[in-house]
C-alpha cells in the first residue's frame, strides 16, 4: 500500500480501536501491506500514531508496534540510502542556521524530516550532549539547567531537528519564570513536575505533540499533572476511581447473587448485587452489580 488515503484511513482505525486484538489486527495490515517512504510518513503522521504504542499496556501490542516502527525505519533508511542526493548531503557536514546550536547534526535529526515530530527510531536516546547542543545563557544556573532538563526529555525519542526542540524548551522555561515571578520554589516544583511528566516512559504522546506544536508551550505550562499524564494512566486512574466509589457507595449493605444479569466481559451468568440510594429520595436506587466469574463490576439505575 502506497496510497496515503488509504493508509490515513487505516490510521484512523488504529486511533479508534481499545481492545488489544483491534489494535493488533490494525498494527498487522500496517506491517503487511505498507511500504514506507519518509512522504508517506510525514503526510500521514503514522509514524507518530504507531510510535505512540511502544509503551502500550499489553505486550503483544507493544513489540508488534516495536516491529512496525523498525520495518519502516528499514525502508526510509533504504530509500535515502539509494538516492544520490542522500549520499551527497550525508557526504557534506550540515551547516546550523541557529547561532546557539553547534554545526554537529544528530544522527536522529539527520534521519527525520524536520515536520515530522514522531520519532521512527526505537532505541535511539537524544540529549543536549549527542545533539551537540549549544544552551542559550540566562545568566541564572537554575533557568539554564531546567532549560537544559526540558531539552533532554523532550528530544530523548524525537525525531525533530535540535533547533526545533531547543526553541520548545527555551520557551516552556520562560513562559514557567514569567508566571512564577522568578526562580522561586514554585517555579522550581512546575519545571520539575513539567520534566518528570515529560521524560516519562509510558507517555510519549505528550513529548511528540508539545514538539511538533500540536500542544501549545502556553497551554502545556497550565496543565495540572493529571491532564499531564498518559491516556492509560488515565483510564487505569478512572478504573480506580470507579471502583473505590463502587465499593464506597452501599458499603455494609449485603450482597445477593443472581442470574438475571450478564456479565458484558465474560458473558456469564452468575452475578452478585446490592442496591444503595446515591440520589434523591424520590430517584431510583442504584444497582451495583459483581460478577462471580471474573470480577467485573457495574451499575445501573
């Protein structure tokens, strides 16, 4: 498959699907019936969709994923090294534009183009130090050091050019010191928290879109650790949630079993319920219902 319509399309049901096999059966047309080319990636962003399950939850979606990004890093890589004027540029020293940036171009950076912010290596991890990258001096060790953090999370799997990524953290640390006043102890708490949900493992969906600009410095700056985190930390947080409240609601109130409820998980028939009032008294009671076979839990009213 070389039509990036249908690839787009193909794209959008690996973004629509939860289950682990929907997302396997995607994943495995992606590897069977796509070659790559560095066109096809950047204008279809699939790099950057399959890149994000890396990390996933279940193994078998994350190696499959691992596979698919290394199949198609193989085949960018084959085509650039197959065309001359690749060989020519490879050939010649890249000259920076940026007077804070070194003349020493990162072997990621070299591989991507500079609008594609997903990264298509999956083992590469960049730095100010393997980019070669001059920081900008503030004149404070502080702001110079968390400008340097940001960098280093924010590039650590990125395909982006250095300047790019550079001007991200350069801002994320001006718009954090103009809104705390200073280098005060918020200021300080913001970046870290800013660094540590950045450099996370299991949330390179927030590292991408901040560098392509997807995400706004502006906006990113504002947001709390929870609208910070992945989104399977916040669907295992909201499982949390629900089960704490599930348990919580009707607590001490005896539990029946029953058949007249299916389990929509496993299909079975035997269940365990109770009723609590979580409304006004004129509402109907809530129904918690637990199956017996796998432990799945559900309300209604």
């Amino acid at each position: 498959m070389t039509d990036a319509s249908e690839l787009k399309k193909l794209i959008k049901d690996l973004q629509a699907a939860i289950e682990p096999k929907d997302l396997i059966d995607v994943l495995n047309l992606l590897k069977k019936n796509v070659k790559a080319t560095e066109t096809l990636l950047r204008e279809t962003k699939a790099g950057l969709a399959v890149g994000k399950l890396r990390t996933h939850a279940s193994p078998e979606v994350s190696e499959l994923a691992k596979a698919v990004v290394k199949k198609w890093k193989g085949e960018v890589d084959a085509a650039k090294g197959s065309s001359p004027k690749h060989n020519q540029a490879a050939s010649t020293p890249a000259k920076s534009t940026t007077p804070t940036i070194v003349a020493k171009a990162s072997p990621v950076a070299a591989a991507a183009s500079p609008t594609t912010p997903g990264p298509l290596s999956a083992s590469a991890v960049r730095s100010t130090k393997t980019d070669g990258v001059k920081l900008p001096t503030t004149g404070d060790k502080v702001r110079d050091k968390c400008i340097e953090m940001v960098y280093d999370a924010l590039a650590s799997d990125s395909g982006a050019p250095s300047e790019q990524i550079l001007n991200r953290s350069t801002n994320i640390e001006k718009t954090v010191f103009n809104a705390e006043g200073g280098t005060t102890q918020p200021y300080r708490a913001k970046m870290r928290s800013l660094f540590l949900n950045l450099k996370g493992n299991s949330n390179p969906a927030l590292r991408a879109s901040v560098v392509s600009g997807d995400l706004t410095v502006s906006r990113l700056c504002t947001m709390t650790k929870d609208e910070m985190a992945s989104e399977e930390r916040k669907q295992a947080d909201a499982a949390i949630k629900e089960m704490n409240f599930h348990k919580s609601l009707g607590a001490g109130e005896p539990e029946a079993e029953t058949t007249a409820f299916q389990c929509s998980r496993c299909k079975q028939w035997k269940t365990r319920y109770r009723q609590a009032q979580t409304r006004s008294a004129d509402e109907p009671m809530t129904t918690f219902v637990t199956c017996v076979n796998c432990n799945n839990r559900w309300k209604f009213s």
